[in-house]
C-alpha cells in the first residue's frame, strides 16, 4: 500500500470522483443484511474525505445515491435516506473543522423532506470551507444531469437569450450541475465493477479510471493514495501521440 509521502504534490487531481460500490456483498460476507454494510461505509467515507484534504485534491464527488437506486427495495431506501440525515449531521462538525464545504449534485427535490432540510443546512454552516469541496451525488445520474441541462438551454432558446449556434460545449458545461468544477481527472470504483453506472456522463470524457476489487466498506485512505499514485504513472495523451507530449 502507498504512503503518503510517495505522492508527488505536484501533479495532483484536482477532481476525484468515487462510484462507492460493494456494500451490499460486504455485508453479505459478514453473514448481515445489505444496511449493515451502508452502516460500514461511513468509515471509508470519513478516511477518503480525510486523506482527500490532506493530499490537496480540492473537489471530491462520492455517488452516494443515484436515480436507479430508488428502485430498490422500499426498505433499502428508506434505511440509506435516514443514514444520510444522520451522517450529514454526525459529520458536519468535522467539515468546519477542517474548512472542507459540502455541496450537492442531482435531483435533491425528490430526497425525504429530511435529508433536504439536513443537507441545505450542511451546505449553508460549510459554505466558507475553502480548503476542499466535498460534492455529494444523490438522486444523481448523468443522463438525468445531461436531461435537466438540455431542458435550461432549450428554455433560453425559446426565450431568444440564447441562438441555437451559440450552443457550445462551454454552454452545455455551464448547465450540467458541475458548472464551474473542473472535470475529474481520475475516477475509483470500488468492488471490482468495471462500468460508469450513469454517472458522470459528459464529465468523465477523458478520465482515467481505477477500479480496485475492494469492496467500499474496506476502503481507506492507503487506498486512496494507492488510487492517487496509480493515477500519477498514467500518461494522459487526449488524442495525441506519446511522442508529442515529451516535446516541449
Ligand atoms: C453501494 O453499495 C451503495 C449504494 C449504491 C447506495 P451497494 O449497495 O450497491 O452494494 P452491492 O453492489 O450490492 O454489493
Ligand atoms: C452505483 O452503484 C451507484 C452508487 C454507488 C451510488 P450501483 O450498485 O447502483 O451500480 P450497478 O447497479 O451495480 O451498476
Ligand atoms: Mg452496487
């Protein structure tokens, strides 16, 4: 596992995003039910928050929640709702502590009234945090943030703000619910899926991807620098040759 000091500080990510995946088969392995695997994520999400700051990422955006997981079972759902009420509130202290703002992408409207009312609090206590920004995916999916997004630039057109030929990416960025966070350069996945399951959709175009087997519940921060250091051995060419890249 890696250190902290094998980091090289300068050539950071910016923006890490995090599909946290497997609780449902750790807790399996345990001889439990799926919750209790929800419950033994909190652990791994505090570590990669922690080590996250520490290295200097400065946005970190964890898939708590997205727009397929409502179809779960009722009492799935219900469990992993009030286990981000209590999270958000056991949590938030330590935010200010280490001046870390919380944020939020997706549908938020269609979270319990609760988790709403939980979670516009946190961002608002959290909003001076300038050291990193913690960006919480919930009700999210990339199809839904590419949909909410078209529907906002069709609204401008029609309303004649906005020619058809103005739209650019740039536009199309400013209305995704990232406006203003540069894209992640490295995304991990956790248990050993190897797919986006709607996440990030337009934002992950030219991310490098690590997928390791763990299951999230046993993530912790040597495994993030393990993510952090894989990332810093790739070579990211976006298009171009290899050659092209070591030429001044
Ligand atoms: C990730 O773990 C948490 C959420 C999607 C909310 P899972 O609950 O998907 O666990 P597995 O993939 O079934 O093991
Ligand atoms: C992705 O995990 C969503 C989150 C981590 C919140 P899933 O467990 O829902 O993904 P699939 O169904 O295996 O693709
Ligand atoms: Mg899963």
């Amino acid at each position: 596992m890696a250190a902290r000091s094998e980091i090289d500080s300068q050539n950071l990510p910016a923006h890490v995003a995090v599909i946290m995946d497997g609780n449902g088969r750790w807790a399996k392995q345990k001889g439990g039910l799926r919750i209790f695997g929800h419950q033994n994520a909190i652990t791994a999400v505090r570590d990669t928050v922690e080590a996250a700051a520490e290295v200097g990422v400065q946005y970190l955006t964890l898939y708590a929640f997205s727009t397929e997981n409502w179809a779960r079972p009722k009492h799935e759902v219900m469990a992993l709702m009030q286990l981000l009420v209590h999270t958000i509130r056991q949590e938030t202290p330590t935010l200010l502590k280490n001046s870390i703002r919380l944020e939020s992408i997706g549908d938020i409207s269609s979270l319990p009234e609760s988790c709403q009312r939980e979670l516009a609090e946190a961002k608002e206590l959290t909003k001076a945090g300038s050291r990193m920004t913690l960006i919480l995916a919930l009700s999210y999916s990339g199809r839904w943030d590419l949909t909410q997004a078209t529907q906002r630039v069709a609204r401008e057109v029609a309303a004649g703000t906005l020619l058809p030929e103005q739209v650019s990416e740039q536009t199309i960025a400013r209305y995704l619910s990232t406006a203003g966070v540069p894209d992640p350069e490295l995304l991990i996945r956790t248990s050993g899926e190897q797919r986006i399951s709607n996440f990030l959709l337009w934002q992950l175009a030219y991310t490098e991807l690590y997928i390791t087997d763990l299951l999230w519940p046993d993530f912790r921060r040597e495994h993030f620098y393990d993510a952090i250091q894989a990332y810093q051995r790739r070579e990211r060419r976006f298009g171009k040759t290899s050659e092209q890249l070591t030429v001044s």
